[in-house]
C-alpha cells in the first residue's frame, strides 16, 4: 500500500472537549464533537484494509472501513446508512464504547503509530444525520404477522427490537420505567451519553415500528406466559442487571450510604441534579468517597463533584492497574480533580446521632500473590487502619440479577447467581420462545456487549418465527 | 392511561382518595401490594400502597395524606386528569389464612392500607378486632368500611374527642389481656408501629408491620427503601412491605425517613413561591 507510510505519519484526531475547570461543575457533554473537517481529515486516514480487523473486533460486525469511507468522501448521509445497516445506536456507541479494546485495539495503524478514532467517527457520522435529520432509514420487510415482545428498553433490547423489525416482524419493548432507554438513561450521566440523543435513537425505531409500553413491570404487572396468552409468540429477556450489591460493612444503612444504581438514577432519570425544577431530590455531599473503579463509579465520582463537592475519592482495595473502567473515563476523572486512593478498603461507617454519615474506617492493602482471576490479591496491611471524613458514599462495586422477573417465570432456568442461563451463541434459554441477554444473562458487562448478544439473539428470534426453535 | 374516575376528599380536605384506571395494575394487585406514582415528567416516584383493586372495572384506589410537594400536586387532580406513570402492583402481597382470632391495629392514611388486608382476613375466616387511632375524629378515615370488615371495633382518639381517650396501645393491651390473639397487623405511623410491636412482642402474639420508606423505582433497583429486620438488610420494595414487626429496626427507619427533610421543605417553599 502506497500511502501508508504517509498515512502513519498523519496524527489522529484530537477531540475537542470542555476544560477540566469549567466541566467539573456543569452538567453538559464533556468532548464537543469533531469538525466536518477533522472528521474527514481523520476517515482519510482509515487504509481501508482489504481484510479490516477492526470489523472483527465490534460485537456488531459495523462495516467500519465502509462507513469511514463515506466520511471521507463527505456523504455523511452515505455514512449513517451504512452504520444502521449493522448498529441501530451508532450515537450511544460512538459515545460509550470501550474502542480500544475492540475496534481500534484492533486498528492496524495503532501498531505503528495512533489507530483510527473509529468512535469519534461513529459519533459524528450518528450527530450529524440527527442534526441534518439526514439519512434514509433501513428497508422494512413485508410483515410476517409475527408478533415479539422485548423486556427491557436498554441496550440489548433496542438492538433486537431494531433487528426485527426491520425483519417485518411486530415487536413491543416492554418498559418498567416511565422512559425508555434502560442504563443508558438511568446509569450513563447527561455529560458522558445526553438523553436526548438516547431518546432520537429510540425515536429512530419508533419510525420503524417498533411499539411501546411504558411502567410495564414484567414479572409483575404481566408475566412472560400471559403475554404468550396475549399472542405474543416470542419474547426477549434484556432486564439487565437490576439489584445493587452492597458490601455488609456496620453502618451502611447510615444516611448518605447509597448504591451507585440509586445515587445515579436519581441524578439521571430523575434529573435530581435539577432540583428543585425537578421533584426529586439528591444528596450533595461536600466530602464524598465512591467504592469501587469501574464505569460506574467514575460516573458517580464525577456526578459527586458537578454537584458541588470540595473533595472526591475513589477508593478501591487494588492498584491502579487493575482499575476496570475504560481509559477516558479514568483520565477525565482525574482532569477534573476526582482523587484515586489505592490500595486501601473500607471497614466500616460512622455516623451522628441522628444516623447521618460523617466518617469511614478503612484498611490499607498491598498486592499479594495472584488470585484465579489471575489479579494479584489485595492483603491488608495489619494495623493501617485509618479515617476519612467523609458525609457521603456511594458504593459501586457491581450489581446482581434482578430477581422480579425470573421468580415469575420458574421455567427459566438460572446459574448460581440468579442470571438466565443463556445459549451464548443464540441467546435461546431453557424456555421455549424465551431468549435473553445482555446483563441478566452475562453478569455486570458493557453496552456494545449487550447489544451483540441482542444481534445474535434477534438473528435466533428470526429463525424461530420463520422456520423453528 | 391512568386517568383519575373518582375523587373524594376525606379528614376535612387533608387525606385524598383517587380512584385511577390502570387496567394491568388492577388485574394483578392484591391486599398489602403497592404502586408508584408519578404525577407529572418532573415529578418523584411515590410509592404509596393500595386502598382498593377492582379488577372488572380496570381501576385501583390510593389514599394519600397531602405532606409534601407530590402529594399537594396529586391532591390538585381533578376527575378526568391522569398521572403521569403508574407502577405495579410491587412488593410482596399480604399472606391471608384463617388464624382464628387476629387485631388489625391502623393508624393515620395506614388505615386505607389496612382495610383491604382487614376485608380479606374476615373473608379467610378469622375474628377480627380492629383498633383505630387518630388525633381527632374529624381525621379518622374509613370507619364504616372498617366496622363492615371487623366483628369488633374501637375508636381512639387522642383528643378524645370520639371513643377511647388516648393511644390504640391502650386499648390493645387490654384486647390481648382478654382474648387469644394468633397474630396482631399493625399498619400507620412508625412510632405506633414501633409501640405495637413493643407490646406484643412481650406477649409473644405475631405482629405484621407494613413499611413505606423512601423509595426509587420499587423493584429492587436502587437500594434506597433498605430496612433492618432481624439484623439483616432488607429492601422493602421487594422483600416487603410487610415484616415481622419483632424483628425491624425502627429508630433507623424513623431515622432514614427524615433523609430529605431540608430539600422537601425547599422544595414545598419553591413550588408555593411559584403559585
């Protein structure tokens, strides 16, 4: 390839985003988008590879040289159309996906110099359709007559909701909130993922068909087999995983001891961080310590400081090393002030008499030998205890299955932890018209994960309603 | 969807009845379940239990006292109006059996609460004595209900201003004294809750508490409504509302229940400021 070496020496693209100083207070995106310009400049750079392994890395099979092309070539309507081919959250995608483990991991000008910011890309082409309300949505098939029933309107849920309906079939999302979106609405904070831009993705398959239902609890308010009485003739389990795992420290019923699920869902389906022009209120904490360092926390740690905090902590029980949030998140973390304490785990919480947090107990670790998660194991050190001041915690170390559903639906059979034991190729469980994935069939993963087994499930779904389980 | 079909003002326009349409709701609910309601897109998740089901007609019925900003705006609805989001049914639903001779001790807006799972214990077989408390009885709720429900009834008032002169505690004591109770539901305020459990606990008589801490999205999710029974962590969105009442820890309930008392009162100041 001729322009290789010229293409290497290109640099990639540097997002533009609002200043560590400014963004830590305010609720707005933090990186402002590309450019027409510099999104072309950067899709020049793609190679174009004959046998692109980027494409192989994307839980959905995105056509990543094709789309990039189109971009480059200044069809940014071309370019959307290619991304909907294959993704039918490109906006979300480009937004929160972890790219360097996947697409541009597998990037092969990264091995020489900087891979191709597919992401980036991915968001422009997604922002620029939505502002220029550009594009030509996918063909939908004749109708079968068939007819889906989708629980949960997360990640997962939406992709096999997009796939079968454009397949013809007549799906229904069933929703146990009043808005449609799952984590991505609950869980992602309005500066990392806006939801308005969730909520034009959901519109996007509301043209295509895609039906519905809101503050439907299923499991509850109607059961898997009722909606099969209804005339559903199959169903999709994506309730993602739904039950905040807390650490059965003394005092963790103190006020201002919150899950991460709570905390975050009151920031952002709520919108507490309005308050009061929204009903729902929030604790503002001015000395605020977030357990755990994954996604979710970084989350937390940063919604903790837009709301006013002096100081924030995260404090996790291994080294930086082992921290499992994606790179962006943890350095926008850090620009904006949130202070990692390693190495160091929580005892227990203190409180005043009127049962309020003002303290924590914790431990400090070192590494020991590796533990079978192939991690070096944390040892406390003895005698390191010590106190931080602190008036709230929020703890993030991971959720479980969410019970509600899978309790009225016995034939479903469960693993160890309560999540649905899925087909991993399919997605099919143990009963009959009944698939699922994504988190509560998987544990605690990510959304571009939740979205591939949604592919793989709705390409199952549509084999079941055109030929048989 | 979730349209109010009837509306009744009870204790001198402070405790309101909805009576809304939630066809899916009402086919499942059952005594001692509970909804959330939201009044408008900006409004907070209320969780509040249900008063009554008709499953033919596709409505369910809340009783709520009007404490807050929610609560004033839920009370502003007229006939014809509909909630924004309605949740349920959630939480577990009452065990009924046939215990022989029960108490079922209300208090407050917990009567409303209290009246299905009453009707459904005397339907199951049982004596039931029913015990009321209000301040004054302008505010006591649902007596004719509660007479129709119960073989026996008393009235306390704290002013004394109708039947016995001080505390349901009074009054259950001597109940307990009297007669072989097999299991006491005690549903109003916390300290009414906490002084009954108290009583019965030192006459070994199984005691039902159903609690209504702050709550999310009442399946689970958030954590939020966690309660100490027995020592362990409980969420009462999914593991109750109803509890051994022996068993909850109820100066930490009392305790979180005050969480957000600054920024209701803001947010009561704010809303009156804007009308």
């Amino acid at each position: 390839m001729a322009g290789k070496d010229k293409k290497v020496k290109v640099p990639r693209a540097t997002m533009p985003e609002q200043a560590p100083e400014v963004r830590r207070r305010n609720f707005m995106e933090v990186p402002l988008g590309l450019t027409d310009e510099m999104a072309i400049t950067e899709a020049a750079r793609c190679l174009q590879c004959k046998k692109p392994a980027c494409v192989e890395g994307c839980p959905v099979s995105v056509d990543i040289p094709g789309f990039i092309q189109k971009i480059a070539d200044g069809d940014f309507s071309g370019a959307i159309e290619r991304l909907w081919d294959k993704n039918a959250l490109p906006a979300v995608c480009g937004r929160v996906c972890p790219q360097e483990i996947q697409c541009e991991g597998n990037c092969i000008l990264g091995k020489k110099g900087s891979s191709v910011a597919i992401g980036y890309l991915e968001r422009f082409a997604a922002d620029k359709a939505r502002e220029l309300g550009s594009g030509t949505l996918p063909k939908v098939a004749d109708k079968t007559g068939k007819k889906v029933a989708v629980i949960g309107s997360g990640p997962s849920g939406l992709t096999v909701a997009g796939d079968l309906v454009v397949k013809g079939h007549d799906v229904t999302i069933f929703e146990a909130f009043h808005q449609t979106g799952g984590v991505l609405v609950y869980g992602i904070p309005e500066f990392r993922l806006p939801k308005d831009i969730v909520a034009s993705e959901v519109a996007t398959l509301e043209k295509l068909g895609v039906k519905i239902e809101l503050n439907s609890v299923v499991g509850t308010t109607v059961t898997i087999d009722e909606l099969f009485e209804e005339g559903f003739d199959a169903a999709y389990v994506g309730v993602g995983a739904g039950l905040p795992r807390f650490m059965n420290l003394p005092g963790e019923n103190l006020i201002g001891v919150f899950s991460a699920n709570e905390y975050l869902t009151r920031a952002n389906l709520m919108k507490a961080y309005l308050f009061p022009e929204y009903d729902t209120p929030i604790a503002k904490g001015k000395n605020v310590v977030v357990l755990g360092a994954g996604n979710v926390a970084m989350d937390a740690a940063r919604t903790a400081m837009r709301l006013g905090a002096d100081t924030v902590k995260i404090v996790y029980r291994r080294s930086r090393e082992e921290m499992p949030a994606r790179a962006e998140e943890l350095h926008h973390a850090e620009q904006e002030g949130i202070e990692f304490v390693l190495l160091t785990n929580p005892i227990q919480f203190f409180g005043d008499d009127d049962g309020r947090l003002n303290g924590m107990e914790c431990l400090k670790m070192e590494l020991g030998e590796p533990d079978e998660s192939g991690r070096r194991r944390p040892v406390p050190i003895e005698g390191s205890e010590y106190r931080i001041d602190c008036d709230l915690v929020v703890v993030s170390v991971g959720a479980k299955a969410n019970p509600l559903l899978t309790n009225s639906t016995p034939d479903i059979d469960l693993n160890q932890w309560g999540n649905i034991v899925a087909d991993p190729a399919t997605g099919k469980t143990s009963k009959k018209a009944v698939w699922a994935g994504g988190d509560i069939a998987t544990g605690m993963a990510t959304v571009i994960l939740a979205m591939g087994a949604g592919r793989d499930a709705a390409n199952s779904i549509h084999d079941y309603l055109t030929i048989g389980w | 969807m979730f349209k109010i079909v009837s509306r009744e003002e009870m204790a001198q326009g402070t405790i309101i009845l909805n009576e809304i349409e939630a066809p899916r709701i009402a086919r499942k609910a059952k005594p001692g379940q509970f909804v959330i309601l939201q009044v408008n897109e900006k409004g907070e998740r209320i969780p509040l239990t249900m008063a009554d089901v008709d499953p033919d007609k596709g409505t369910i019925t809340i009783i709520y006292m009007v404490v807050g900003k929610s609560t004033a705006l839920f009370g502003k609805m007229a006939v014809g109006e509909e909630y924004f989001a309605v949740i349920g049914p959630l939480g577990k639903a009452t065990h009924i059996e046939n215990r022989g001779k029960v108490v079922c001790v209300g208090g407050g807006t917990g009567i409303a609460v209290l009246h299905p799972i009453t009707r459904a214990l005397k339907d199951a077989g049982n004596h039931v004595t029913t015990i009321l408390g209000s301040r004054n009885k302008d505010l006591l709720i649902l007596e004719d209900k509660m007479a129709n429900a119960s073989d026996t009834l008393h009235i306390c008032t704290d002013d004394g201003s109708k039947g016995h002169h001080g505390f349901v505690t009074d009054v259950l004591k001597d109940v307990l004294e009297k007669e072989d109770i097999s299991l006491v539901v005690a549903i109003g305020p916390v300290p009414m809750m906490k002084f009954v459990s108290a009583i019965t606990k030192e006459k070994g008589v199984e005691t039902l508490v159903s609690l209504n801490p702050i709550m999310v999205d009442g399946t689970g999710m958030c954590g939020g409504c966690r309660v100490s029974v027995g020592g362990e962590t409980k969420f009462a969105c999914v593991d109750g509302p109803e509890f051994d009442g022996h068993k909850v820890d109820y100066d930490e309930l009392s305790n979180r229940l005050r969480a957000y008392l600054n920024d209701e009162q803001k947010s009561v100041d704010e809303s009156e400021k804007n009308a």
